[in-house]
C-alpha cells in the first residue's frame, strides 16, 4: 500500500474513533478489512482508500466499525468487579438516602459481558440494595456488538470464560443457540451508541464507571480529553475503574488514585460534594425520575433514560 492510502485509513480511524495505528499496522488493516473489501467487490486496500478519498460515508463508518477490538469476558480481570462488590456498592448504600437510585457505566461495553457481570453482582446485592433501583448504561461506538449486548444471548464458550457454575444457573436461561441473560437483569441494562470522543454529557452522571481496555488504543491527548469528560460524568463521591494496562498518570489531575485497588480512581476534588444530587445536572436527576417511574410502570421495559433517547447523539 502506498504511504498515501495508509494515511487516508490512520487519518480516518484517529479522527472517527480515536484508535491511533502507526505503519507497523498494516497487517491489521489487511486482516480486519478483508471481508469488507470482499462485500464491497473492491480489489485491494487501495480501491477502499480511494472510495473513502471520494467521500463515502458508508465505507467510513464500516472501517472504523470493523477495525475496533472487541474483546470482552465476563468477570474479566475479577478484581475491579470484587472491590465493586465488596467495597463501592456497600458505601453507596450506606451513603445515599433510602431510595435513591444508582447508575452505573460500562463506557466501552462491546458485546455486553462487563454490563452484564455487573448486573449480576447488583442481583446478588438486593439486601444490601433495600430494593434501589438500578440503571446500567452500557455504551460502544461499534454497532454489531451492541446489537449483541442487547440480546444478551452468548454462547458455550463465552460463559464458560468467567461466569461462575452458581451465577450461571443463577442468571441464564439455556436456549438452544446458546445461554441468554435472564430477564431481570437484562431489564436493568440498556445499550447505546455512544463515541467516547463526542459530548458524554447528555449520558448524565454515574456513580461507578468502568471505561476499560479502550483508552489503549488512544494517543495520549486523546486519553487525557476522554479521561476529563469520564471524570466529570463521575458523581463526586463515584468510582472509575481502568484497564489493567492503563492509568491516568501524566494525563490528567483531575482524577485521583482510589484507596484499595488498582486501577480504582475518583474524583480529585470530591471532597467538595457528597451526594450527586449536589452537582448532578438537572436533566441527569429527571431522566433518573423518569426512569424509576418508568420502571414502576413496566419492570420488563429496558429502554434507557430519557436523556438517551435522542438517539445516537453521541455517535460518530
Ligand atoms: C477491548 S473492548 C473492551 C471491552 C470491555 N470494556 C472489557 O474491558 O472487556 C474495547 C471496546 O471499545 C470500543 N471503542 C473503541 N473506540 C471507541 C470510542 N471512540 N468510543 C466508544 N467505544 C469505543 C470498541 O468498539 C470495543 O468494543
């Protein structure tokens, strides 16, 4: 491929999704984008570059779609999800008034598992939760493995990489394609397109985010401006949890190393408010409301808050 045609794909990707790829790459543009060149009756990588020269808006979306990395497991890496259960979910129990609802994030969701583990969790916590509503937002730019986290059906393989025999039992019904998540927990998760590169700010406030294993493949002012979004979407009292292979060392002041666990972070200032209602935006509180009254009316209905529904705002 000529330098100029890898430009228009690394030019593409890092304005689109923020995914920076240098020429040491080229193999995964090769692989990646095969099946798309074989859909599209185009010869080579050049064809397609040429395509996306002339502004084709359609194939734009689909490279960015097909070069994404989404690799997810249940459970995946267990500690961030035990600190959740054993740590963060008691606290915010203890520290928000009787009735408040929570909202969680999986900010970079792909076929749903990290959603889902947490929804588990939050199903195994009801005692301690005394009946709170639960909202768990789950957010990707890549359209295919939404469309799965929705359906929350996964196969042999995938629960066996994670899920607990207990939990399996617990929270899947055997179909015959495969196990799908049982249907209070799949009430309790909802899932948009959502780029973490545009405005995170009609997704309103949560009080725990997990934005894992997706700011790897930025450069690092990009992972400094969507670390500072994520913060401020962080209730001053919430808990943001990175990949293993992240940080947010040298990228930003606004977060702050959490006590008991890598990779645990919140909020340098928040000692400045206790409860999210303080700071929340007005419109993050009312889309709660509805959300609960909503859920009063019908416990099957899974759609998002109202703040969600404009549809895919936050997409690229
Ligand atoms: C490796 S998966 C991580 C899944 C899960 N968080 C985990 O740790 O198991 C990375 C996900 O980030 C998504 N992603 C990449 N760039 C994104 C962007 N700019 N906005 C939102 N999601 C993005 C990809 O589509 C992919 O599903």
């Amino acid at each position: 491929m000529t330098p100029a045609a890898f430009e228009v794909f690394a030019t593409l990707l890092k304005s689109r999704s923020g995914l920076v790829i240098g020429p040491d790459k080229l193999y995964l543009l090769e692989t990646r984008l095969a099946a798309l060149l074989r859909a599209h009756n185009l010869v080579d990588l050049e064809a397609l570059a040429l395509a996306l020269r002339g502004g084709n808006a359609t194939l734009a979306a689909a490279v960015v779609e097909a070069m994404t990395t989404n690799e997810t497991f249940f459970f995946r890496d267990d500690k961030p999800f035990a600190h959740f259960r054993g740590q963060v979910l008691p606290q915010l129990a203890a520290s928000r008034p009787a009735g408040a609802g929570l909202r969680f994030w999986s900010a970079a969701a792909s076929t749903g598992q990290e959603a889902y583990s947490l929804a588990m969790i939050v199903a195994e916590s009801q005692a301690l939760l005394g009946g709170r509503r639960v909202e768990i937002v789950g957010t990707d730019i890549a359209r295919e493995p939404l469309a799965r986290a929705r359906a929350g059906l996964y196969t042999q393989f995938e629960v066996q990489r994670g899920v607990p025999m207990t939990a399996l039992v617990k929270h899947f019904r055997k179909e015959p394609e495969g196990w799908r998540i049982a249907e209070p927990l799949r009430a309790m998760a909802s899932f948009r397109e959502w780029n973490l590169l545009a405005d995170l700010r009609p997704l309103g406030q949560f009080d725990t985010i997990f934005c894992r294993n997706v700011l790897i493949y930025f450069d690092q002012p990009t992972k400094t401006r969507v670390l500072e979004a994520i913060a401020e979407r962080l209730a001053p009292d919430g808990v943001l949890y990175l990949g293993g292979a992240e940080t947010i060392l040298g990228l930003t002041e606004r977060l702050v190393a959490a006590p008991g666990g890598h990779g645990v972070y919140r909020r340098a200032n928040a000692g400045a408010a206790s409860s999210p209602s303080a700071t929340a935006p007005l419109g993050a509180i009312a889309s709660a409301m509805k959300v609960i009254s909503a859920s009063a009316a019908a416990a099957t209905d899974s759609r998002p808050v109202s703040s969600l529904r404009s549809g895919a705002a936050g997409a690229s």
